[in-house]
C-alpha cells in the first residue's frame, strides 16, 4: 500500500524522466507525506498528512 495522506488523499502519481535527448522513461512522484499525530472523530492516531494539510492545520489553530 503506498502512502496516502488522510487528509486529502493526495498519493503517488507518475510521469517522466526526460533525458538531455529528450528520451523519456516512465518514474512516479510520491507525496510528501510525514506520520504525524492527528485527531480524527475525537480520536488521537498517527497517520500520514501532507505537508500542505499540516501546514493549512497549523493555521487553523
């Protein structure tokens, strides 16, 4: 299982590797995704976030 924010659900994607001649090879990007603590439905688990979700979870606070 490859990891996913649970937040968002922003995973692993793919795209290119684009060579100096322009050949290309299949790769995938992964999320930047951390285990932080998070509280979901009034319960405390550590679980992978997005950066993007923790930063916009900081400013909620």
């Amino acid at each position: 299982m490859s990891r996913e924010c649970v937040v968002c659900g922003k995973g692993r994607s793919s795209g290119n590797n684009v060579s100096h001649s322009v050949r290309r090879t299949k790769r995938t990007f992964g999320a930047n995704v951390h285990k932080t603590t998070v509280e979901i439905d009034g319960v405390q688990k550590r679980e992978y976030v997005c950066t993007r979700c923790m930063r916009t979870a900081k400013k909620a606070d």
